[in-house]
C-alpha cells in the first residue's frame, strides 16, 4: 500500500462498522412480534419514513381510522436511519430533473415541497420530536469548472420561473462559508432544505404513531398479500392481519404487488462520520451556518455536520448488486471506505489527522426517473410510493399523503399531477440491468473526468428519460 493509502486506511482504523445514528444509547427498544390474527381499517406496512408518516398522518386526518403498522426489523434500522440527514423540499430529485421531465408543473411542485417541508417542521415541534432539526440550507458546490456553468443556468432557470431562496456564491463567497481549496462556486438554496437526525426523526415518529393510537408491531416482515372479503389480509410469520385498505410503504425491499419490482432496484451507498471536530479544526473550515452541502458530480459527495461538531461524509460510489439481490454483507465494503477517505482529505486538507469514528453502508431504492412514483393496486385496496432515490427523507411524507388520497380516492392537488399518474420506464431483466448500469456507471466517470461532456450512451438515455443515481 502506498504511503498515502497508508494514511488515508490509518484515518479509519478505529471506526466501527456501525451507522453512526444508530450507534445511539437513546434507541428505542423493539417493539413485540404480531402474533395471531389482527383487524384494521388501514395496515400500513414498512416502519421507516415512508410507512410512518403514512400511519401518523392517516389518524391525524381521522382519528377514529384503526391503523396497524407492522415493520420487518425495527423502525428506522435501514435507510431511515442510514442516510445523511439531508430533507428536502424538493419531490422531484432536484430542479433540473423536475424541469425536464415535468415543466409545466414545476411552480406547482416547488410550492407543495416548501409546504411538505413546513409541515414536517410543524410536525416535529407539535409531536416534541428531538431530531436536531435545523433549517439551514444546501449548498451545491462546483468543484470543476463544468459544474460551474450548470450551476449558473440552474440559477438563471429558476430565476426565470419565480423561484426565490438560492443565491449563486463566486469562489470567495462559498468559501467564505465553508473552506475548501476544491471549491470553486456553489448555489446555497437558502430555504429548501433542512439538516437533522435521521434515526430520531424515525424513533420520534414511531413514538407519536404509538400515542395517537397506532398499534406497531416491529420484527413482523409481510411475507404476501392477498384478497379477503371486501378487504385485504397479509400473513406475518406468527399471523395475519385483516385490513379495509393496505399501503405499501416498503421501497427497496421487494414490494407485495409483485408488478412494482421492476421499477426500482437497489443501490448501496456509503459513508463515514468524523471524530467530533476541535473549536481550532472547525475554525479551519468555516461552516458557522452549517449549510448541507453535496457537489455537483456525477458521482457525487454530500456531507453536512452534526449537533456534536463531527463531519458525515457519504456518496461517490453507488454499488448495484447483480440481480438485486439484497444482503447484510454489502452494508460494509472497505474499498469504498478508503476511497472516501481519501476524498475527504483531498477536501478538506487542513483537517489532516481527523480520524473517523463510524463507517457504514445501506441500500437505498433508486428508479429510472430518481423521483417517487406511485399507484394503486387491488381495485384501489392497495396503495404504494417508491422510488425515492436518495432524497426520500423529506419527500416520503409528501408520498404519505400521496398513497391516504388514493385510498380514499379523493380528487386533490397531488393525484393530478402527472408526476403521481405517471411511471417511470421500468428496468429491464438481468442480464441486460448489470450491463445498462455498469455501462451507465462508466460513462459518468468519464463524463465527470472530460468537462461533464456526456457520451453517446448517456445521450441516448436521457432521451429517453432513463438513468441511474443515488
């Protein structure tokens, strides 16, 4: 191993192979199995965001509805607990892949992202969750000068269309927020996102399920999903629960209405969470506003700080396993620890000899378009929201009241949208997915290492709205 590898691995020889917000004396303890035969006006299935939200906000909009949630594991234990903290108002992936994919109703969009993103703040304070929810904002960072220009005609569309709350920064001003020598430019979205602690959003929204009066049952995975009566039943291992309706709210694990499956695949991500930093180390960095931030590359970094003062970085490599098979074995790969590292203090530089506490990996649900999509299933017994590749944090309470507006069948401002009535392309079997996504992968590297020029590959996929991101 070469002198600087050697660094780099010592940088990581104390850290646990442990999500950081999990390795947390405050969790919870596990909630009992369900054993026996359950009845409910509402099972809702999946105990991470996505399901949690469901159920909160079902009894919020009727108390007297009779809500069960069961969870395979426990609540938050796998991508709710995992990813960066990052919540964001944006539904679709950002504002480019809104803007080409959904032009006409991106004012629209905007405005329910910024009123999902309230609400989620409303809800923590009303509900006294202490997830270390702050409002601080994003900063895009360009650290080529490609990325540079894209940052400048995000900013001249969204200027175009009325978008208020981002701010174009020039070298000296980003950072003057936040130091780097790779900086060369960001775009600080000042009002659209929010830092906080992902695994205590999950706990505390488990919590206020529980109080309004939601019976969860945690280690009781739904193994099928079946029609009963004027209902549904799905069995656990030890039972059955009975429902009216079911919601879905499972994403990278393999849904119960088997034609979903094709249109998401798994996507292990990474990261690694500094030591609690020193008042002189942070002082050398900056970072008095405690923005997120993420740069702009295809494979692509995000990192923020923590309420302790410790520096969590993720992304860059985006692993996806031949057929989608799912395994605890994959929630680590070493190799991937020592290239984030390495970045990091390519970075950071003045932060040499920072050791990192934790390291850990997850799978994540991505899909064609990188945003949610939604449907229906069972004569509109069933509902289901996935897809959320990545940025699900914030945007899985929007999916929540997605999936209670089509059970009800109501009429709303969210099932008209073409985003919820439409599908992303699904993907296609293996071997053709290992090889589209290898082949996909390759060409953003490239595209990364030539000034952002994209391929004949990458060209044809964006014209015909596939892709591949975490």
């Amino acid at each position: 191993m070469a002198p600087a590898a050697m660094t780099f691995a010592s940088s990581l020889s104390d850290a646990q192979p442990v999500a950081f917000w999990l390795d947390d004396p405050g969790r919870p303890a596990a909630l009992p199995a369900l054993t026996g035969t359950e009845q409910c006006d509402l099972l809702v299935v999946g105990g991470g965001y996505s399901g949690l939200w469901t159920a909160l906000l079902a009894k919020e909009r009727d108390p007297g509805r009779d809500v069960v949630l069961i969870e395979g594991r426990e609540a938050g234990w796998a991508a709710s607990g995992r990813n960066g903290g990052f919540c964001a108002a944006s539904l679709t992936h950002g504002l480019g892949n809104g803007l080409a994919r959904w032009p006409e109703e991106m004012p629209l969009l905007e405005e329910l992202g910024a009123r999902n993103l309230d609400a989620i703040g409303e809800a923590v304070a009303r509900h006294g969750i202490d997830c270390d929810f702050e409002r601080t904002g994003e900063i895009d960072v360009a650290t080529e000068p490609h990325q540079l220009r894209e940052l400048h005609e995000v900013h001249e569309e969204a200027t175009r269309l009325g978008f208020s709350g981002r701010e174009l920064l020039d070298r000296d001003a980003v950072r003057a927020e936040v130091d780097s020598p790779t900086f060369l430019g960001g775009l600080w979205d000042r009002d659209g996102v929010a830092m906080l602690n992902p695994a205590r959003l999950a706990w505390g929204l488990k919590r206020a399920c529980r109080d309004l009066g939601v019976r969860v049952y945690e280690n009781t995975p739904g193994l099928d999903l079946v029609r009963h009566g004027a209902g549904m039943a799905v069995r656990t291992p030890y039972g059955r629960v009975l429902a009216r309706t079911v919601a879905l709210g499972t994403n990278v694990f393999p849904s119960l209405v088997r034609r979903v499956r094709p249109y998401t695949v798994p996507v292990y991500d990474y990261a690694l969470m500094t030591e609690p930093l020193s008042t002189e180390q942070l002082d050398s960095v900056g970072w008095k506003r405690r923005q997120g931030l993420g740069d702009s590359a295809n494979r692509f970094h995000y990192f923020r700080l923590t309420a302790d003062h410790r520096i969590l970085w993720g992304g860059y490599d985006a692993i996806y396993p031949f057929g989608g098979r799912l395994s605890a074995e994959r929630d680590h790969r070493p190799e991937t620890y020592l290239t984030l590292a390495r970045n990091f203090f390519r970075c950071f530089p003045q932060l040499e000899g920072v050791r990192f506490s934790h390291a850990w990996g997850g799978a994540i649900d991505t899909c064609s378009r990188f945003s949610a999509f939604f449907g229906t299933a069972h004569a509109g017994r069933v509902a289901y929201a996935a897809g959320y590749t990545g940025l699900g944090v914030g945007a899985t309470r929007f999916g929540a009241e997605v999936m209670l507006d089509l059970l009800d069948g109501a009429d709303t401002e969210r099932t008209r949208l073409a985003m919820v009535r439409s599908k992303p392309l699904p993907f296609p079997p293996e071997p053709v997915a290992w090889a589209g996504i290898g082949i996909t992968k390759w060409s953003m590297a490239r595209a990364d290492a030539n000034g952002g020029r994209r391929n004949l590959w990458l060209r044809a996929m964006d014209r015909l709205g596939l892709g591949f991101d975490s």
